[in-house]
C-alpha cells in the first residue's frame, strides 16, 4: 500500500489547489490570472559596472555577474538572490530546468514555495543531481527528473507561474553566479513562457531529450512589446543555421564572447565578415581554448583578427553574440556540435539596440580584462 506524502493536510490541499490552477492555464480558451501578474520593472542590472538604460523595454531585466566585486568573495549579492525572490513571488508553478545546482539561495527559495503548497517540476542534467543542494530537494519530495542519456541536459531556465522566463549563461551555482563571467535575463511575457513550458513538458512530461525532442515552439518570432524576439531549442530547431544566417547579414559589427566555440560553420562565417569589413573583436575562456579540440581561437588569430583569451581566474561562461549593436544572442548554447546536435539548450534572439548596448558594456568590461 503506498504511503501519504508527509506534509500537513493544508499543505497538500494548496499544491493540488495550484495543481489545479496550472491545469487550467495550460487550456488555450483560459485566461491568465490576472492576480499572478507581476509589475513590469524597469531594466536593471546587479553588477555595479552596469547602468540601466532610460528608454530600455519595461518588460525586461538583465542581470550580469561581478567576480571582482568585494561581496562576491562573500558569495552575497549576486544575481541568484534577485531569481531567488523571484522563486519566492511564485503563486502557482515553477519549473526548473538547470544543469547544475549548488547554490543555496535558490535550494531554499525552491523548499520555501514547495512547503508553501507551489508545484514545483525540475529537469536537470543527471550527472549534477549528486550534488547535495539537488539531493535534498529531492528528500523534501520535489520531483527532480534527470535526462539519463549520453548527451547534456544543459539548459538554464526557470518558468514562473507561467508568466515569466529567467534565463541565460548562469548555472545556478556558486562558482556560476560568483566565480564565472554569466549573465541573466529576466522576461516578462505569456508568450516567451509558452514557449518554454512547451519545451519543458517535452522534457518532463513525455520524457524527450535530445534527439528525441521535436520543434514545436509555439511562438518562435514574437513582438514583445515593440522588439522583436527570437527563441530556439537545440538540437531540434536549427540554432547553428540561424546564428549563420545573421551573422552573415552584420553590416557593421560583431562581438562575442564564447565560453567553448568549436562551430566551423559559425567560426568561417565570422572570418568572412572580417574579411569584408565587419569589424569583429572576441573573447574566449583560455581554459576551453587550451582543452578542446577544434578551438576556433587559433584560426580566428591566423586570419589576424582581434580575439582574445579572458583574464577572469573563473570561467568566462558567457555564450553572446552583438551584432551591429543591435542584436543580442544568448542562452546555454556553446558555439559547438554538441550543442547544435546532442545537448538541450535553449537560445533567445533579442533585436534591440538599448539590450545591445548593456551587452556591450559587459563585453567591454571582460574585453578589458582579456589578454590580448
């Protein structure tokens, strides 16, 4: 006979209260609860080299690490805590899908929903779920399930009451949010939600990963408010061709900064720009560029142009693209074949030039850094 979960009776009636509640959001005649709606914020950012824009877009919020900031040695301050307290604003649902977990800010705001009657799913990559964080979100009861599979479960995204997105380069740990070069995007909008719950239930739900997955993004190009957005899931949707395509159009610039880039196809596109007149400058983490294999960093300084090996002792883990400073490319996508064929990922295509220049601005900041 199977035994009750041990919580208390109220407890149990609140989770299938909200149980209930997502059920009825997933409907496509419903409403969205007008109640879970948050106050859109203006764009912020959590690192103190960063300012925020006055005509940025009210539905967005980026967050950028700061390992050189005093309080980062004491793992306080950093942009977990902002998706923390918004772990904790969740009503309803969330879902998690993350590669690695050890930060405790965010085991705790995910114990505290989940005591609190929120249902809580989370996919991770199964060779992380040892780590004690993710062990004892499982003892709490919440059900955590891993890809179980040769390729990575690499994405990083969490889905708030179906109404907003976090998501980004950050893995939700202390090295990730104190050590390493990351970045964080809060977005406010049903249907950049959407599309992430669909591909979150692909993985969850029907168990897919990989290459079993399957493109059906409900909404691939939206408008959100007046920029427009791009969203991508690997293997399935074709990232590499895409990031080609708009590379190949870049008119006056392209910036990156690339935790792994080992992409040909993406690498020999850059260096045609160059070649005609693009102006293209890069920053690579120096410990991929010395272990992997197909670096793109020796070709890249053949062909003379100006890339750069990062000067941060953690990783620089970002995964960017600045094209004519207008549009940002970002997410857990590395510049490689695992990524585009064996990894799920998540990419998000941003076409504005105020996200553009906060972009920008951090580039400068680990260009500056880089070793030339």
């Amino acid at each position: 006979m199977l035994q009750p979960l041990a919580f208390p009776k109220r407890t149990m009636f609140r989770r299938l209260l909200a149980f209930l509640a997502v059920l009825l959001l997933s409907l496509p005649a419903c409403e969205p609860l007008d109640s879970v709606t948050t106050t859109p914020l203006p764009l912020t950012f959590a690192a103190g080299h960063v300012e925020g824009s006055a005509t940025a877009p009210v539905w967005l919020e980026i967050y950028f690490t700061d390992p050189a900031s005093p309080r980062a040695k004491e793992y306080a301050g950093g942009p977990d805590e902002a998706l923390a307290q918004a772990i904790r604003s969740a009503r309803l649902s969330l879902d998690v899908a993350i590669y690695s977990l050890n930060l405790w800010s965010i085991r705790d705001a995910l114990l505290d929903v989940w005591h609190r009657g929120v249902v809580v799913r989370m996919v991770m990559e199964s060779d992380s779920m040892d780590s004690d964080e993710a062990q004892e979100l499982i003892a709490a009861g919440i059900p955590i399930l891993g890809d179980r599979r040769e390729g990575l479960m690499h994405d990083k995204f969490v889905v708030v009451d179906r109404q907003e997105v976090w998501t980004g380069s950050l893995n939700f740990t202390t090295g990730g949010a104190y050590k390493d070069d990351n970045n964080l995007l809060r977005i406010r909008s049903l249907e950049v939600a959407q599309n992430y719950t669909r591909e979150f239930e692909e993985m969850f739900v029907a168990d897919k990963f990989g290459a079993d997955t399957v493109a059906d993004t409900p909404h691939p190009n939206l408008m959100v408010d007046d920029t427009p957005l791009e969203i991508y899931f690997s293997p399935d949707d074709g990232v590499a061709a895409r990031l080609v395509a708009l590379i190949q159009n870049a008119q006056e610039s392209i910036y990156f900064m690339a935790y792994s880039f080992t992409s040909n196809d993406i690498g020999a596109t850059v260096m045609e720009q160059s070649e005609a007149g693009v102006t293209v400058a890069g920053v690579m983490d120096a410990g991929q560029v010395n272990s992997n294999q197909g670096s793109e960093y020796d070709p890249f300084r053949q062909a003379g142009l100006d890339i750069r090996l990062d000067g941060n002792p953690g990783l620089m883990h970002h995964k960017v693209f600045i094209i004519d400073r207008n549009i940002v490319i970002t997410g857990s996508y590395n510049f490689s074949a695992s990524a585009e064929t064996r990894n799920d990922e998540n990419v998000i295509i941003i076409f504005n030039p105020d996200v553009a220049a906060q972009y920008l601005a951090e580039f400068q900041r680990v260009y500056a850094q880089a070793q030339p």
